[in-house]
C-alpha cells in the first residue's frame, strides 16, 4: 500500500485501539513496573503539582500519581485507551480522549507535562512540531516536560527497526492483527542531538538526562511478550517473576548510552523570552514548520 500521510495516521489511530488490552495487562508486568518506579522517581514530581500526561494509554501513570497527591489528568487520542484508564484505574474525567497537537486546557496551567513513549509516534504523524508548541502553551513558565523515549544510538535503532519488521513478518504469518504496527516503520530514534535540538527549539533546556532499557532488558521484554501471545500468560509470568530481580539489577547498573534503548529526560521551559532572542532564527524556522497547513491527503509517500 503506498504510505501517504493520512493512510500512516490512520495505521496509527487503528493500533493505538487494538494495543488498549495489551497495555491493560503489560502495565502489571514486574518488569514493567520496576521501569515505571525509576522513571516516577526521576521525574520528581510532587505532591499538589499538576500535571499532564500526554498520550497516557491506559491510565497507570495517571492513577499512580493521583495516588500520591499529584493533581494529574491524561489526554490520549484513542478511545479505547481512554475507556481502559477508565475501566482498570476508577479514572473519570481526569482522562480525556484529545489529540496532543490540540489540547483542550487553558494556557500556563500544568506545572509538569509527562510524555512517555509518544512523541516518536506523533513525529511519524508529523505532529510532533504542532504538539509541542501546545505542550509549550499549557506549561506554566518554568514548567517542567518529563520524557521517556528512545535514545538514538545504534542499537536502539537496530531493535525498534528489527520489531517492526518482525511483527510485520507475523502479521503476514499468522493475519493476526495485533502485529500490525507498519506505520511504525516512519518512526524516528527519537532522541538523538538532533531531534532533541527540536524540543530545545520550543525553548526547552535539560536539566536532567538518564540512558535506561539496556539491550537486554529491551530482549527479554520482547521474548516475554512472545510467550505471553504464543504460549501462555502464566508461562511469562512464571519466567519473568524469576529474571525480574536479575535483569533491573543489570538495568540499574549500566548507564552507557549504546547498551541502552531508551532514556529518561526532564526538560525545564525558560521563564523569559531570553532563549527565542537568542534562536529566534530556529525557532522562527520550527514555528513557522509547526503552523503550516498539514500536508495535503496522498501528497508525501512514504518509503
Ligand atoms: C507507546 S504508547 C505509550 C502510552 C503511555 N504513555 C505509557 O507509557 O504506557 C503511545 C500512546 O500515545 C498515544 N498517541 C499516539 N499518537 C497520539 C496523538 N497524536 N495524540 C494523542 N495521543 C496519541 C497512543 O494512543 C498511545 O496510547
């Protein structure tokens, strides 16, 4: 099929509604959860701040902060997603199905805004530019945007490549719908100097930056999930409970960026206009990029 723009946001909308179970159950997995904690840690949001989470799939984000005092609420595009946080995490109108580059809140009103593992799906929905000048928006000045993405080194390349074209290759195996993900092939590492200078462009500095997911956390995550959908849950669980300690303990201790697949940032939004003085070139540029009509249906093909 030839890979327009439209054809690629509406691969991406699909998956995102048939992935709602899947994120429902892969949220309790030990290994999961032990990443969540660190990456709740890092971020060191406290109680009484409000905060967005910007695609927050199944809510858990959501609900663990709001267990702690955070007044935190979600917006994500996929209904289904939507009804899970719902469903599994008691959540009401704290979670709102919305698209990130159009965010139904007043500006200046979060204190932090979380986005984990999202904004490598909006760039391949060339949203990611319309998106962050709303994440710009809603933070109050001196804000704080949270992130978890990929890292851009080459092995983290190496595997979110080698996923997509292996669940391809399962979806034509077994015309099993739940490894269709081929939008995804668009996807960018998410993460390198250059796509970090994107977000820097929206007058972002970093103040804080930790390399996470080694290779083999990354692997056996992916193994588990191919027991878990080929064999049994209870055999996953069964092998997971038993590498869990083993595998966050290497996961904890190597830091270096081409073992790791993904990283955690924290990125502070400059209270002036100091930063757009001195990029205003830049910024112009990524504005002026962010504002443009979308790409007309059927123009760009993708490769
Ligand atoms: C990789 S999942 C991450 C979910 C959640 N943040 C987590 O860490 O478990 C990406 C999420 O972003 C959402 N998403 C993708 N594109 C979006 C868009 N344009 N606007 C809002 N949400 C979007 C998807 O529906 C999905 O729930």
């Amino acid at each position: 099929m030839v890979k327009t723009l439209e054809n690629i946001r509406r691969e991406e909308a699909s998956d995102w509604e048939r992935n709602a179970e899947f994120y429902r159950t892969d949220d309790h997995s030990p290994l999961m959860q032990s990443l969540a904690r660190r990456r709740e840690q890092f971020y060191e949001i406290s109680a009484g701040q409000r905060v967005l989470d910007l695609g927050c799939g199944s809510g858990a984000v959501v609900a663990s902060l709001r267990r702690r005092g955070v007044d935190a609420v979600g917006v994500d595009y996929a209904q289904a997603m939507v009804d899970v946080a719902r469903t599994e995490y008691g959540l009401g109108e704290q979670v709102r199905r919305s698209a990130a580059a159009d965010l139904p809140f007043e500006t200046n009103s979060f204190d932090v805004v979380i986005a984990n593992g999202v904004f490598h799906h909006l760039a391949v929905q060339e949203e990611l530019l319309p998106a962050l000048r709303e994440v710009r928006r809603v933070l109050k000045p001196g804000g704080r945007l949270c992130c978890f993405d990929r890292n851009g080194s080459w092995v983290s390349t190496l595997m979110s490549g080698g996923c997509v074209r292996i669940k391809e290759l399962l979806r034509i195996a077994t015309g099993r719908q739940r490894f269709a993900s081929c939008a995804s092939r668009n996807e960018i590492g998410f993460g390198d100097p250059d796509d970090l200078k994107t977000i820097r462009g929206f007058d972002f500095d970093i103040i804080r930056q930790q390399q996470v997911s080694t290779a083999l956390f990354f692997f056996c995550v992916v193994v588990l999930n191919g027991i878990e959908y080929f064999l049994s849950s209870r055999l996953r669980s069964f092998i997971e409970c038993r590498l869990v300690g083993a595998i966050t303990w290497i996961d904890r201790r190597c830091g270096w960026r081409q073992f790791c697949v993904e990283q955690f940032i924290v990125f502070n939004a400059a209270k002036c206009a100091r930063k757009v003085v001195a990029s205003a070139g830049r910024q112009a540029a990524l504005m002026e990029k962010a504002t443009a009509p979308q790409t007309q249906v059927g123009e760009t093909v993708y490769e």
